[in-house]
C-alpha cells in the first residue's frame, strides 16, 4: 500500500509539473515505464519506517528521474540539458524552486501518510497481543514441591544483635 501510494504521488507530480511547465504531456508508455520503475524502487526500500527527510531526498531523486524520462520524446525539449544551456539563469532557478518545492511539500505530505500508518500498525499490534493474552496457553502441571521440614530459629543474643559480620579473606594491603 505504501509503495503504491508513493509511486502514484511521485509519478502523477512529475507528470503534472511537466505538463504545467510547457510540455505536450508525457507518453503513455513514459508514464506507466516511470511508475513501473519507482514501484520497484520503493518496494525495495518499504521494509521499514521512513523518516521525513528520507522520504523527501527519494522523492527528490524520483523527481529527477521521472522530468529526465518524461523530457526523453518530448518535441518541446523540456530537459535538465536545455535547461542548463538554454534560457539563462531565471529559467534554471525557477525550474529548480518549482520541482524543490513540490518536493518538499509532497514528501511532507507524505511522512505525516507514513507516520499515521506506523502508529495505527502499532496500535493494531498492542491490541492484537492483548487479545491474545486474553487466552492464555494450556497450563501444564507444575513439579511437585519438594517439603523441608520446619526448623525452629536461632536464638538471638541481645548483645549481638546489631553486630555486622562480614566472613572472607582480608583486602590486599595497597
């Protein structure tokens, strides 16, 4: 669920980004090549909780590999390439500020997804162990006890009564 949730989000903003910033929209085969492969790429890394700033440098990259793929075929020539040596510096910063922020703004989005999920996996877990020990397993009988018989106690000094013994080998002089 995680790694489709992901993989939706990664590749419908970088798809949306691309067609809002000029383009003629990425290919069908593109879109579903792009999600395919972060599919596989979240699901190698779905085995644990993920912090927000994980999350965000994955999408990052994501990003990155998605505007790369989707620019591929793309008759207007929307690329990191042309960017780099086309329009100057305006159109690289604000081309850089538009993917950071959707990035960091998505990625937020998705840690608090990913921490509500954690916590309610947790909670079910608590639960679930509780039911179970609402059903403890079958007692097995116990070993009989071995009986001593009862001795009576010391009798107590008076005077030694708050005398501390302390029996063993003296210290090492040092």
């Amino acid at each position: 669920m995680r790694t489709a949730a992901f993989s939706a989000v990664c590749v419908a903003l970088a798809a949306l980004g691309h067609l809002a910033a000029g383009g003629s929209g990425p290919a069908p085969l593109a879109v579903a090549a792009g999600g395919a492969t972060v599919m596989a790429v979240t699901a190698a890394l779905a085995g644990r909780e993920r912090s927000a700033t994980a999350i965000s440098v994955g999408l990052s990259a994501m990003q990155l590999f998605l505007h790369e793929l989707f620019a591929f075929d793309d008759p207007s020539g929307i690329s990191l390439a042309v960017h780099a040596h086309g329009g100057g510096l305006g159109e690289n910063l604000g081309m850089l500020l538009a993917h950071l922020t959707a990035t960091l703004v998505t990625g937020w989005w998705l840690a608090r997804g990913e921490a509500a999920l954690w916590a309610l996996l947790r909670a079910a877990g608590r639960r679930l162990g509780a039911a179970f020990r609402l059903f403890p397993p079958p007692a097995v009988p116990a070993p009989p006890r071995a009986v001593f018989p009862a001795v009576a106690p010391a009798p107590v000094r008076e005077l030694l009564r708050h005398t501390v013994s302390r029996r063993g080998p003296p210290l090492p002089a040092v």
